[in-house]
C-alpha cells in the first residue's frame, strides 16, 4: 500500500478563487514549494473540442503556482504543413497530457514521435491521458500498452468492471459489448485504495456531468483501478481513473473532462473533484509529493460541488 503523504488543510473557497492567494509567502503557495513542474500539453486533433478544453486545463492549473505548461500542437496529418518536423522534446519535461485522438479520421503522429514518446515513458516519464486521449491509436500496440484500457471494439481485449462486491473482474475479448457510453449524469465515484492522489479524499463523491465510458478494452497488463461508478445504460459499474506501470514510467488516465463541440462552461471541468485530481495526479506523475490540498468546497457522497464559470473561456 502506498504511503500516507501528509496533506495540508483544505483550502476555503474564497482561497481557491484567489489562487490561493492567502496561503501566498512571497507569491508562492506554501504546497508550491520547489521547482515548477515543467508540464507539456499536446492537443492538435480530437472529435471532442480540443481547443477549449487546453484553455481550460491551462486555466485550471495556473492558479496552482506548481506548474510551467508549455502547449505543442500537432499538424493533425502527413499532408498538414509542419506535420514531418512536430517533434516534441519529450525529454524537456516532466509530465505529459495527452489529448489527441484519431478516432475515425486520418489523423495521427510520424512514427518518430511515437518512437520518442514511448522512449520517454520507458525511461520514466510520466503521462496524463485526458478523457478522449483514450479512444486514440487503436493500431500503435505500445500505446494500448501504455493505457491499459481504451475505447476499443467487442473483440479488441479486455474489459475491467468492477462487481456488486467491490472486486474487480475481467471480461475477456468477444464477451460483452465494445466500448460506449449513456448520457453524461451526474455519478457517484468509489475509491479503491489508498493511492496517493487520492490521499485525503473521502472514500466516495459526487462528480459532475460525467460521461462514463463502459467496457473500455485492452490489454491491461501493468494497471492499478483507482476509482469507478456505475454507469446506468449497463447498469454495471465501471472504472473511472486507473494508472499503469510502462517501463519505468507511470501513466494515468482519467474518464473526466468530456467537451463536446458547442459545450460551454463544460460542468464536468468545473466540478470542484476534478480540479484537485488534476494538479494532484500531475504531481504524483512527475514523481513529487502530492501537496496540492483537498479543498473545503470538494463533493460529498450526497452532493455534486461546481464551481464558478471560467474567466475568458466561451
């Protein structure tokens, strides 16, 4: 079991909407403390809306004082202008969110880049997979390695759930159904261990306008279920956050943040859960101590906590 890190007290909410501002030394938060995490966000091509959900990560973690993104925008085919020069340096940095997804379309990454980024989450480096980051690169087998589970067809792999004992179970390739979804509700999320970026959350919370992903597929080698929730079109219940080992490197993938074309003010972003898991889950990926406190306003089992609109956001 991971070791208890110690967490801060919880922040009010009018700390949290000043940035923190009252736990502020010398304009630094007290959990900031150190180096910023130098943090690369590649977007590019999705068939959700990619462009309004990197304004919103970026705008979500800069309060934080713990991070430097840098955003690296992908020429999303071989007959984009710059597509056979991307190449991200990987190495430059300390985490990665990945947000690109080719789902029925051409687009992709030179094989390079591939080549890079799984030599860079071999050697260690971690990885952030955003909501629909997920459903991506079906055909690169290092990459389906690297998720553990994705949105895949009936008979690509495996699928995880999680039964009415709290254990999870294995359904194999053919059984089942493919990957889908029901409409987004608001849903109940159970923690399964004591992980640290979980460490000092309650063992249950309400998250906000979910879209909840089932039987996502794969190969599942290497992959640790922190979370789950049940999913009323299967009515089963299914996971919501998982990491996986990959080399010497640690990714974690997330069912949170859906934004589809013409969303606005996308209430899962702004549920107050998902905007403490997100620099927490950063944290843990880049292999610091995870400082960043569990607010005052964070979801209860009975209710849903969404925060105010975002600044310049549309």
């Amino acid at each position: 079991m991971p070791k208890s890190l110690p967490i801060p007290r919880p922040l009010t909410r009018r700390e949290w909407l000043l940035g923190g501002a009252a736990l502020f030394a010398s304009g630094v938060p007290a959990y900031a403390s150190g180096r910023r995490i130098r943090v690369l966000l590649l977007d590019g091509f999705n068939n959700h809306d990619w462009q309004q959900t990197t304004r919103i990560v970026q705008t979500i973690l800069a309060p934080t004082g713990l991070f430097e993104v840098t955003v690296s925008t992908a020429p999303p085919s071989p007959t984009t202008p710059g597509w056979a020069d991307w190449r991200p340096r990987f190495q430059d940095f300390d985490v990665v969110i990945q947000t690109c997804n080719d789902y029925k379309s051409d687009a992709g990454w030179p094989d390079v880049v591939k080549a890079d980024f799984e030599a860079y989450v071999r050697k260690g480096g971690g990885v952030y997979v955003l909501h629909a980051a997920n459903n991506g690169f079906p055909d690169w087998p290092e990459y389906n390695d690297m998720i553990g589970l994705g949105w895949r067809p009936k008979n690509y792999g495996i699928a995880v759930h999680i039964d009415g004992n709290g254990k999870i179970a294995r359904i194999p390739a053919g059984q089942g159904d493919k990957s889908s979804h029901g409409p987004r509700a608001n849903a109940l999320v159970h923690r399964l261990n004591d992980h640290p970026v979980h460490q000092g959350l309650p063992r249950q919370w309400m998250t906000a306008d979910l879209e909840h992903y089932s039987y996502v597929r794969g190969p599942a080698k290497n992959l640790t279920i922190l979370t789950y929730a049940y999913e009323a079109k299967t009515q089963m219940n299914w996971p919501l956050e998982w990491v996986v080992r990959y080399g010497q490197g640690r990714v974690y993938v997330a069912n949170y943040g859906h934004v589809w074309t013409g969303d606005v003010q996308p209430l899962t972003l702004r549920s107050a859960d998902v905007q403490t898991i997100l620099p927490r889950a950063l944290q843990w990926l880049a292999r610091r101590p995870v400082t960043f406190p569990v607010p005052s306003d964070f979801p209860t089992a009975t209710k849903t906590s969404v925060r105010p609109e975002f600044e310049g956001i549309h």
